[in-house]
C-alpha cells in the first residue's frame, strides 16, 4: 500500500490507538491494547492484511481534515464531483468490560455523495481468517480470543474475505458505523450509541485540554504535541509507548525496522518535563511511579524498556508474512535490545527521580532504594563497554554519552543528599562525579577532531553529544562544547536536519537512515543555551514544518525524498517539540538544568554567530 506515512492520523482511546488515512482507510489498529496483535496490519503489507475503508465511491477533488479542536476526534471533508461529505472517526474510553469500540460518522453536507465501505479483518498482524458471519445490518467475526462486530445502518454484504456496502449520503443526513471488539468466550456486547459516544469523548478531552495553556507563540504546536503523548499513554499504568507502531522503516526499502510499542526508561526526564511544562501533572506522576515498579527491587538489572504494565520479556520475531512497509524487510514484532546493556539509562532514571523531587511530588516508597541500587553498580561498572543509547546491534563499545550519564547519576544522587536530605555516601559519590567528570573531558574530547566523538576507539562523532550542554556536564559556552556543536552541523546536519551519526555498518546494520527529529531539536536547545535566537528559532520552525496536516511527526525525516520517516507518530520527537518550544522562550529544561549545574547561560539574545 505504502501511502506516505505524512498521510496518517490518528485516533485513540489511552488504551490503543489506529492510523487513518487521507483516503478514509484505517490501516493500522491493535486491540485491545497498544502491544497487541494487529487486526489492521495493511500499513505493513497491503489491504489483504486488514484494513476498514470509509470514502467516497468516485473521484475525489480535494480532502481537508482536521482534529475538532484539542481533541482525539477527526474529522475529514471530502470533496467529489457530487458533493461534500465529512467522516467523524474517534475512540471512545474501553468499557468497563475491556470492550472497544470504534465510531466512523458519515455526514452529509452538500449533493448526494456515492460512499463505499471495505472491511477485512485479518488477525494476528495480517495472518488469521478470522470466521466472518454477515446479518444484513451486522458484522461478527471471531478467532481465538478475538471477537469483532460492525454495526451499519446499511445492509452489509461479503465477497470472499471481504465485507462490503455501498450507500450514498445526502445534505443532511447522517450514517453512523460501530466496530466493536469483545472478548470471544463473553455475550455479544450491547451496540453502542455514536452520538452518545460522540459528546462523551469530546467532554472528556474538553476537560482534560481545558488545562493546557491557550497563548504564546508556540502553544498551538505545543497543545497538540501533548495532546498525542496522551494518546500514546496507557492509562491504567501510566507507561507511554514510544510510538503507536512496528517496523515502520528508517530508511525506505532498509533493515532498520523496530518495533516502538513499548516504554523506553530513556524517554522518562525529557517525558517527565515536557508533561510538566505543558501542565500534565497527573500524568507525569504516573508516569514516575511506572518508572519505579518497572524497575522492581533489583536495579542493578534494570532493563532499557518494558511493557505497558512492566513486562520484561519482549522478545523480537519477524512476520515474513508482511511485505513491509514500501517493501521494507523484516518486519519485526517485539525488541531484542530489551536484552542490551546500556549503562547511559542509570543516569536517566536517577535524573527522572531526581526531577519528580524538585517537581514536587512526593517520593515513591521505593524510589530512594532503587537509587542507591543504581549507584551500587555504577560504582564498578560506570566505564566499562555497552550497545549505547542508539542500541547497536553491532557489538559492546565504550560510548562516551554512556560515561556522561554516568556522571548525571553520580551528580543527581549528590544533590539527593545535599538538596533533599535523602541518607547516603555523599562524600563518596562527590569523588565519582569528579573522577567521571575529568575521564571524559581528558579522553572524550579528540583534539584532532575538535569534538567530543560517540566512543573511545573512534574519531566518529555523535549527535548524542549534543546532550552536554542539556543535562549540565558542560556549559554550552564551553569551547569544546562549541566546537562540538560545529563538528555537528558540518558533518551530521543535512539540509538543516541532524542524523544521529554516520551509518557505516559498525552499528551492526549495513544501511543508511534519515535525519532523526530529537536530535535536531537538541541542536535548537544548544543553540538556545548560547543565545542564538535566530538560528534556534529556525531549527524549530524547519521541524515545525515537516509535521503533517494535524500537527504529528515521525521518528526520522528522510530529506532527499522529503518525507516522514520511521514510527509513528515518535513520542519523543513530540516531547522534544514541546520542550525546545519551552527553551526557545527561555523557560525550558535546558535553562533550567544549566541554572542548577551552575552553567552560565546567555539570558538575553545575542548574536547568531557561533
């Protein structure tokens, strides 16, 4: 199938989410959770593996849409020959009973529009018939522990494995079509009402919105990005899933082909801030105390993801099935960089429960203790090789941005001490920070380069290192920081995008990769350190302008084909958008950091010149 992955939207209920396309079809959508099998999985293959098509019959003039202001609700204008229509997609919260439902409106607004319907289910990502059942208005399918029913207000017919209908829609009227899954050993749920489940979703994000701030120059990017981290949240535990899909490719037709449906401990500072500062508190409490239980009672083993509910075995496997999105192999379901050591998340979750203490919220039973856990093995073990923070497939190497979070955590668990009256080896820790502190600035810096570089045992530079400034290791003033930050943007910044390093196959993968969307936002923050407010606001604004229709954005940008790429939409570019929005008016975490590591930081604009 293969439309532009700029071409989707999304609807969700903080349990599970879908993709909807520009053309009416919902080709993506896992039930009844975020990590579940796909029941929708034509984005990875082709209609054959499951898709819900509501559009019009003929030729299309023009399609609008938008979300009903800040909300979950999508409303698509079609425009034909014969007229204009709307399509009203949202998911209303899970019943009680763990049922869920989908509502697609059709609305008439002027002539008489020919609408068509498609619907094949395919579980299991695109490789069950389920048992597929037509009662003149009434669609019930089942497999497994699986059960689907479609309620129409037209009848439905089937041809071979797909259901079909065709109607048209006059000015005025209106056809309403519900798709509800169930448990498949429990009676058939009760149809729900649309326009009931219509005014109870836009009341809820109407109250949940209603706290998010209304003015300033950025705040309309900022209410939606915050909006798409509350779809990517599963409610009922507070983890927030790094992106609503799998294997959605980070080069067309390439290998780099994750799956991004679960919760990254890495995600959790700039997560915890970005919920803070778009005024989420609720949610960033819960996402702290996911963070504790995930990490359980023996930190030393702490793993660099989990599931929605802390699961620890996330075991990856291919679908060969799948053709891949735009013939991009393997498709894979799971992530074997569960497994990976990757010493740079110690400091992070230090730095998190570091975070929710000067945000205010009172300390986690377990949160001191597994602190200390994290300090007993960083204590031997912050130097020695891992996969790093872009999770190498190519073997363990001494990463440098490892050894700086090293330092985050050894300075975190001293200002625990000295800040926060916690009890610990204060004096002790304040000898690793600067034992740490001076190996990284003696042996990370290359002079011969000018740079801080990605590992040891190369001169390869790394966007990664653009995080100094941003966690406190270094002032962005620091000439090796700038000098740094130079290196950057003359070797790894294409068409004003930033890749993360040069793929050169030592990652493991012989495959080139787009720009990656977090680490050019992590340039504008540098430059907002500095006092470049021009080249800051320039950064964000290209970012800015590479989201799509309704305001999401992907992992990566591909900047010779122009176009999204990776999953979709990132959590972390949309948290990177929100808190770059808050460093370019000066109120942001970069400041803010940089004020307590006692980092100067140029507090009126200068010059743009570096």
């Amino acid at each position: 199938m293969s439309a532009l992955i700029e071409d989707y939207a999304l609807i969700g209920n903080t349990h599970t989410v879908a993709l909807v396309g520009r053309n009416g079809s919902i080709d993506w959508l896992c039930l009844p959770t975020f990590s579940s099998p796909a029941c929708f999985a034509g984005l990875l293959g082709d209609e054959g593996n499951g898709r819900f098509l509501l559009a019009p019959a003929g030729g299309l003039r023009r399609v609008e849409r938008a979300y009903r202001e800040d909300s979950l609700i999508l409303e698509t204008r079609f425009e034909t020959d014969d007229g204009v229509v709307d399509l009203i997609d949202f998911m209303p919260s899970p019943r009680p009973d763990g049922v869920t439902d989908i509502v697609r409106i059709v609305r008439g607004r002027r002539g008489v529009v020919p609408m068509r319907l498609a619907l094949t289910l395919r579980l299991e990502y695109g490789s069950v018939l389920p048992w597929v059942q037509v009662e003149d208005h009434k669609l019930h399918a089942f497999a497994g522990p699986d059960a689907f029913f479609l309620y129409a207000p037209i009848p439905l017919s089937r041809e071979h494995a797909e259901v079909r209908a065709e109607f048209a829609v006059a000015a005025g009227d209106e056809a309403a079509f519900v798709l509800t899954r169930a448990a498949s050993y429990r009676p058939e749920p009760v149809a729900r009402d649309a326009q009931e489940a219509l005014a109870r979703t836009e009341a809820f994000w109407r109250r949940w919105g209603a706290r998010m701030p209304k003015d300033g120059p950025y705040a309309r990017m900022v209410r939606r990005s915050a909006i798409t981290l509350k779809a990517l949240t599963f409610s009922p535990t507070g983890g927030i899933v790094a992106a609503a899909t799998t294997s959605l490719p980070e080069s067309l037709g390439g290998p780099r082909n994750w799956d991004y449906r679960f919760c990254w401990l890495r995600d959790a500072t700039f997560t915890l801030y970005a919920l803070g500062l778009a005024g989420f508190r609720k949610e960033a409490r819960a996402w702290r105390d996911w963070l504790c239980r995930a990490v359980g009672g023996e930190p030393g083993r702490i793993q660099i993801m989990y599931g929605l509910g802390g699961e620890r075995a996330l075991e990856e496997r291919e679908a060969p099935w799948l053709a891949g999105y735009a013939d991009s192999r393997p498709v894979r379901f799971g992530n074997a960089a569960y497994k990976q050591c990757q010493i740079d998340v110690y400091g992070e979750v230090m730095d998190a429960l570091h975070l929710s203490r000067a945000q205010g919220f009172q300390d986690d039973v377990n949160s001191w203790g597994i602190q200390q856990g994290l300090m007993d093995f960083l204590e031997g073990g912050w130097d020695g090789p891992d996969s790093g923070l872009w999770e190498e497939r190519g073997g363990p190497r001494p990463h440098i941005f490892s050894q700086v979070m090293a330092w985050v955590a050894a300075d975190r668990a001293v200002k625990a001490v000295e800040r926060f009256g916690q009890e610990g080896p204060a004096d002790r820790w304040r000898a690793l920070r600067a034992r740490i502190h001076e190996h990284v600035c003696r042996k990370g810096y290359n002079e011969k380069k000018q740079a801080f570089v990605q590992s040891y045992d190369t001169e390869k530079l790394d966007a990664s290192l653009l995080l100094l400034p941003l966690v406190g290791f270094l002032s962005a003033h620091d000439e090796r920081v700038v000098n740094t930050v130079r290196a950057i943007e003359r070797e790894l910044t294409v068409d004003g995008f930033v890749k993360r390093y040069e793929a050169d196959g030592q990652d493991g993968l012989h495959a080139p990769e787009g720009a990656f969307l977090a680490c050019t936002f992590w340039l504008a923050d540098n430059y907002a350190l500095m006092g470049h407010k021009a080249k800051a606001a320039a950064v964000f604004e290209r970012i800015a302008g590479v989201a799509n229709d309704v305001g999401l954005l992907a992992e990566e940008y591909d900047t010779k084909n122009r176009r999204l790429i990776g999953n979709f939409p990132q959590a972390f570019s949309h948290v990177g958008l929100i808190n770059t929005a808050h460093n370019l008016l000066m109120t942001g975490p970069a400041q803010h950091r940089a004020k307590a590591a006692g980092n100067p930081f140029r507090g009126n604009w200068v010059s743009d010149e570096l």
